[in-house]
C-alpha cells in the first residue's frame, strides 16, 4: 500500500513558503533547518542504500 505523505507532491517547496511566510507576517523566521539527507518509509534494514553499494563493492572484490 502506498504511503501518500511520501509522494513528492506531499512536499510544499521550502523557498516558497519562506516567501510566504515572510509577505504575510505570519511568523518571524529565525533559523533554519538543511538537512543532510532522508531515508524514506520502507525497509531499511533489507534495502537500505548504504547496504546495497557496500555489498556491491564486496562482490566487486571478491570477483577479483
């Protein structure tokens, strides 16, 4: 089943809604938060990225 608050169009674009946020005065934006990246809803322990390309490169090196 698909989980509909992980499809992109989910996502409201972040430098919009600063713009927003500051012509309407609705809130004074004192930080802000830039992420390093996200793991999606799913099984990360079977599909995890990082899991894959490290068994990928032990397959590679067991081949030579």
């Amino acid at each position: 089943m698909t989980d509909i608050s992980e499809l992109p169009s989910a996502y409201k674009n972040a430098a919009s809604m600063r713009r927003q946020i500051e012509h309407f005065g609705l809130a004074e934006i004192v930080d802000e938060v830039l992420p390093y990246g996200c793991i999606m809803a799913g099984d990360w322990e079977a599909n995890a990225p990082w899991r894959k390309k490290r068994e990928r490169r032990e397959a590679e090196a067991r081949r030579q």
